[in-house]
C-alpha cells in the first residue's frame, strides 16, 4: 500500500487502536521495569483512561501507582493531582515519603465521583485524577475517555474486580486486574493498547519504606 502522509498523522493519534499493535503514545514511567517492557508506550499511558480492577482494597495498588505520580508531580510543568472519592484518609506522611507533590494534591469528597472525575479530567488542570467507583457504566466510561482527550490528562478509575466488571465494554485504553503476590502484586492485563498479555507479577522491595 502507498504511503499517504496524511493517513500516516492521522493513524499517530493516541486514541485509535489498530487491533494489537498501537499508535505511538507517550509513557509516564511505572517505575518498575519489568511492567514499563509490557505496556505500550514504555509506562502508563500520558493521556488516556485506565481501569484499576481489584478484589479488594489496599492489596497494593496504590504502591503500584505512586512512583508515576511522583513522575508527574516532578515535573516543570506539573498541574494538580485529583483525589476524587477516595475510600480512606490519605495519609500525608507516607506520600511525602514516597516523594508525592503534596502541595498539588487535591482531595475531594462527594457523592457523585464519575461526575467529579468527569470535571477535573476535562478542565485541563490535573496531570492525573484518581477516582474510587462501585459502578461505572460504559456510557459513563466513553465520557471519562473523551475528558481525558480533552483535558490532555491521566484518568486512574479504582473497580471491584468481579464477573460484571469483567464483562461489560469499556473504551478504557488500558484495563489491569491487579491481585496480592508476595511483596508485591500480580497483574493481568485485560486490555492493552499493545504490548503482550502474560501475567506479570511486580515486587515492591526497592519503593521507600
């Protein structure tokens, strides 16, 4: 097939998906290599939606997710970090230690947290929102997407793991079922813009104590 220059920009887009393989993307380093070698763009996505599926709370997942944030926070440019509807009292002290920006950190407590999320994802303030759901409608989620495209922003989404989550669609760009290993965390990805599927199971011996 000829190359058409025009075809080629347009298919560099982060949004469109061409079946296994992926339009470039820009990577926010996960901090653990071994996970930034399965996920396309070398690290979670820059712009773009991801679903945090877990069985439980605190079975690791926010240790999987605090060297990023610490990334974003870092940077010259760094906009504000959004805790939308978080389930637990952030304890300052410890995000402090992990090198968490804590002075662009915001939390907000609400009963409506998808519109919440919906907001600071949109508003091109936030590099990242973080939002704790029990349900989260495919509508819902084309919506969190298409404000993350807006807002040029990180969405995280925190999900029950279970047989009705696992089976309704979603246009997340990267959806990650996360389960307890010794001093770590098992991860599977269920849908990846790319990158292989294998399991993965990521330690956490050498994050701050």
């Amino acid at each position: 097939m000829s190359a058409n220059p025009a075809l080629a920009a347009l298919l560099e887009h982060p949004a469109i998906w061409r079946g296994r393989s992926c339009a470039r993307c820009d990577g926010v380093p996960t901090g653990f290599p071994a996970l930034d070698a399965h996920l396309p763009g070398g690290g979670w996505p820059r712009v773009g939606l991801i679903e945090v599926l877990i069985p439980r709370l605190g079975v690791g997942e926010l240790l999987l997710l605090l060297p990023a944030l610490k990334a974003l926070g870092e940077s010259p440019t760094a906009r504000w970090c959004a805790w939308i509807a978080p389930p637990f009292e952030l304890f300052a002290p410890a995000l402090a230690a992990h090198g968490m920006s804590l002075e662009r950190s915001l939390i907000v407590h609400t009963e409506a947290p998808l519109w919440a999320c919906e907001q600071a994802l949109g508003s091109g303030a936030c590099d990242v929102a973080l939002a704790w759901v029990r349900r989260a409608p495919p509508r819902a989620l084309r919506r969190l997407q298409l404000a993350t495209e807006r807002g040029r922003t990180l969405g995280i989404l925190f999900r029950t793991l279970g047989p009705r989550a696992l089976r309704e669609p979603s246009c997340a760009v990267l959806r990650v079922a996360v389960q307890p290993a010794s001093e770590g965390v098992r991860l599977e990805l269920l849908k990846s813009r790319g990158g292989p599927r294998s399991p993965l199971t990521v330690s956490f011996q050498s994050l701050p104590k």
